[in-house]
C-alpha cells in the first residue's frame, strides 16, 4: 500500500462531554458515544474499537485517551485492540494516550491525523501494525510504559523499539537513535511527513524495506563514513523531495534499488574511497561493477554496463527516453516498471540479446520474442509472442485493449498498475497468467474472444489463478459470448491486509 498525498479529507473529532453515551446496534457492531467497538473475530467477548464517524464532536478537546473498558446501560465491554485505520484523520488530537489493556494496534490506525504530537502506549501492548503514523507531520514524542516485555522507548528516543532484537518498530520526526538499536525494521518510518533531514548512526546496520517510504518532505539524507550498513529493498521509496545522494566510503550494500519512486532525484556523488560503487560520467547513476543498480529520469545508460538490476528505474516518472546500448547483456524484470511517461524506447542496433525492431518503443528478448520493456507509445509486432513480468506495469495503455492474436502468453504482474484501463479483449490463442492485470483500479469489462483455449467457463478463473485481483471496478466478464458478472464469483474480490 502507498498513499502519496497531502491533503486527505479531515474528520472532526474529540471526547464527547463526560456521562454523554448513545448506544446502538448495526452489522454486530456497537457505538457508545465517540467510539465504535466490534466484537473480535477470535473473541467476541473482546472487542475491537475505532472512532464512531457519526458522533457530535467539539474542536476544543485535544487529548483522547482510548480505553480498555467502557461501561454503559449495565454492559461492560473489555477491549483490546485499535482497529486497522480506527481513528484515521483524526485532526484535533494533539496527545493520544492509550489504556491498560489494549493489546493489538492496527496498521494505519493515525493515518492522518495531521496535529497530533505525542503518543503515550501501555506495558500491555504486544503487536503492532505497519504504518500507524502515516503522515502525522507534528508528531515528535512517542513513550512506551517501562513495564511492557516487548518494546521500549529506552533513552527518551521518541521511538518503538523491539525489546528482543533492539530494531526500531515504530519512529517519528522526533526519533532520537539510541546506540544500543542497530537496525531499523521496514516501514518503521514510513509517511513521516514531518521528516525534512536524515542523519544515520554509524551503529545502526541495517535498513530495512520501505523503512522511510513517502517521507514527501524529506530533502537530505547523510551516511555515516566507514559504517557498515545494509539497505534494504525501496527504502526511501516515493522520497519525492529528495534531489541528490551522497554515497561516503563504507561497506554500504543494496538489495536493490532504494530510491524507486523518487521522480525528483537527479545526482549521486560516491566517495572516491568507496570501493564497491561509483557513479557514472553524468552522475546520475549508482554503478557497481558493470551493473546498474539505481538510476534516474537524466541518467545515459553508458557503453560500459552490462546489466539493469530490478527496480532501477522504477517510478521515474519524469522519464521519457531510454537508450539501451549494444553492451547490456541483462535487463532485470521490473527495471522500467511505473515509468508512465516513457514514450521513446530505443535498443542499439548491435545489442546481441535485446532489440526493439519495427520502431515499436518496446525492449524485446531477441531470441524468445518476449516483451520485458513496453512503453506508453508501444506497438506490439507480430512477431511478438509474450509479454513479460512487469513488462507494462504501472504504464498509460490505451483506454480499450485488445491483446494481439500473436500474444500467446501474458506473464504475472505484466499489465500491474495500468490504470488508464478500462476494457480488455483476450484472443482465443492466449493465456493469462495470476495477477497479469493486478490492481488495476478502472477495468471494467474483460471480453474473451470464443473460444479460448484457457478460459471456457467462469470456473477457470478462481480466485487463486484469477488475472484480476485487486481490480475493484471489473462488472462483466464475457466468456465464449456470455457475460458473467464478474461480482459473482469474486474474481477481484482481494481484500489487502490492514
């Protein structure tokens, strides 16, 4: 999940006044007065509780505490979790304090809530969501209760940190890095909003995946000299304040590209004592060997490089022309994936494993005919016969496509993210692959032409093989000339884990 906005819809909330309680019944579900609590689907003695949307609510009460209990008309109800997106957009709290007894905080359970400064958490909660600060920009105080087992706030750090394995779980603009913590868990940082500069401990030693993803206002990040730190996967994925990168020396590794998504960074500089990586003549690359691990809308892929590593241009948005010269022996899936704006695909001549013949703005695998590159100005040629993983993903495709008959084969995730797609049309010679059209949010109508080899009926389409998840707008699907309402059976009924 990303969310790559400022401006989300605010709701009005604080604490109704004191002895005021309003209590009713709908979908199992009972509202008292500001809160909305749900039985838990493992104990439904125990209850889950979220704000009540509906509820009169003032401006002046700025601190909400969240019980473990309320008590209303003679019932008891004992609660001990926050609800996954509970109290999302809750602007007017400026300190939240949550009770003795909640065990369970769901992932993005604050998103949003745009004033709030300090948290307060008890020594009984043990699990906690992803992303729970989610573009909360004046959040800067965070404490956890001495007694609790699993996470600690050791030294005033303003921080989460897991007790067992001493990883930051959950920090804030506010976040001060203890020397005991060497490592910081993914998402830990993730929407901090608040976050204009970055400075890393020569202690911590590992970054984990999407660690400070959509920190939109971040504009500098500074690494330790001589550290030894590894970075994980998207770290500083949707950064889009962030211009350049210093690399110092230091055995510094990437699994893959942290900086996708980032469509403003445009130069890296590399310490001349660093080793392992460089940049290229233009510095807007990050080089290691012959492979090309990150680059940017500017960067001129050079004569020397061999391979595109996975994810190096990956949500460059501001890319609209890539030169793929005659010595790249290896181009990785998902290299080019969400470049909605590359419309100019270009392979030398003289490149013995890629070509991208008839002027078709497409990276072909020359001796399996595969697609592993389209554009937005793509022509599929005849001679085509696959469409790679990721191939399209997160590209402007026309409004209505047909897959061309000399398309056998769509591969996983080729078409992911295509949002400006509204109609499909499948030949009868070609085979979709799980998740070829993932997430794309507008398809509305999926026409098999008759008969296709791989779809005779809706039971070919389960849920498990469907090509369609996560497409919410899909109504029809038509096979061998009869609609199926696609709502039927649930093809893209994929509920995304909270």
């Amino acid at each position: 999940m990303r969310i790559n906005t400022f401006c989300i819809q605010r709701i009005l909330l604080s604490i109704l006044l004191c002895g005021i309680s309003l209590v009713c019944y709908s979908n199992n579900s009972v509202v008292v007065g500001l809160f909305r609590l749900t039985p838990c689907s493992d104990n439904p003695s125990e209850y889950c509780i979220s704000v009540n949307k509906d509820a009169v609510l003032e401006k002046g009460h700025e601190t909400l505490r969240i019980p473990a209990e309320i008590q209303t008309k003679g019932k008891t109800y004992k609660i001990v979790q926050i609800a996954a997106k509970g109290f999302t957009n809750c602007c007017f709290i400026k300190k939240l304090v949550v009770d003795e007894g909640i065990k369970t905080v769901g992932k993005l359970a604050f998103n949003g809530c745009s004033d709030l400064c300090a948290v307060s958490f008890p020594s009984t909660v043990s699990s906690l969501g992803e992303c729970l600060f989610y573009n909360c920009p004046e959040l800067k105080s965070i404490d956890v209760n001495k007694a609790n087992p699993v996470f600690d706030s050791r030294e005033q750090c303003n921080a989460v940190i897991r007790t067992s394995d001493d990883a930051i779980e959950q920090g804030c603009a506010g976040t001060i890095f203890p020397k005991s913590v060497s490592q910081i868990s993914s998402n830990a940082f993730s929407g901090c909003t608040g976050l204009t500069s970055l400075s890393i401990p020569k202690w911590i030693e590992v970054i984990e995946d999407y660690a400070f993803s959509d920190c939109f206002r971040l504009e500098e990040i500074v690494l330790p000299e001589n550290c030894t730190l590894q970075l994980g996967q998207s770290v500083f994925d949707g950064c889009c304040s962030l211009t350049s990168f210093n690399l110092p020396a230091g055995d510094i590794s990437f699994l893959q590209n942290p900086f996708t998504n980032c469509e403003n960074l445009s130069y890296f500089t590399v310490s001349p004592s660093n080793k392992d990586w460089r940049t290229n003549q233009e510095n807007n690359a990050l080089i290691s060997d012959s492979v090309l691990f990150a680059g940017c809308y500017n960067t001129t892929i050079g004569s020397e490089i061999k391979r595109i590593y996975a994810s190096a241009f990956k949500g460059c948005r501001r890319l609209t022309k890539v030169f793929i010269p005659a010595g790249v022996e290896c181009i990785d899936a998902d290299a080019f994936s969400n470049c909605v704006n590359l419309v100019n695909v270009e392979v030398d001549k003289d490149n013995k494993v890629y070509d991208s013949r008839e002027g078709c703005n497409c990276i072909i695998e020359s001796q399996s005919n595969k697609i592993i590159c389209g554009s937005s100005a793509a022509v599929i040629p005849k001679s085509v016969s696959s469409i790679g993983k990721y191939a399209f993903s997160g590209m402007n495709t026309p409004a209505i496509l047909r897959i061309p008959d000399n398309v056998l084969k769509v591969e996983e995730f080729a078409f992911m993210r295509c949002n400006s797609l509204c109609q499909l049309v499948i030949p009868a010679n070609t085979k979709l692959k799980a998740n070829s059209f993932w997430d794309c949010t507008c398809l509305t109508s999926v026409v098999y032409e008759p008969v296709n080899k791989y779809v005779k009926t809706k039971n070919d389409l389960t849920f498990d093989n469907s090509p369609y998840l996560s497409c919410p707008s899909l109504m029809s699907i038509s096979i061998s000339g009869e609609n199926v309402p696609a709502i039927e059976y649930g093809l893209f009924v994929h509920q995304k884990s909270e």
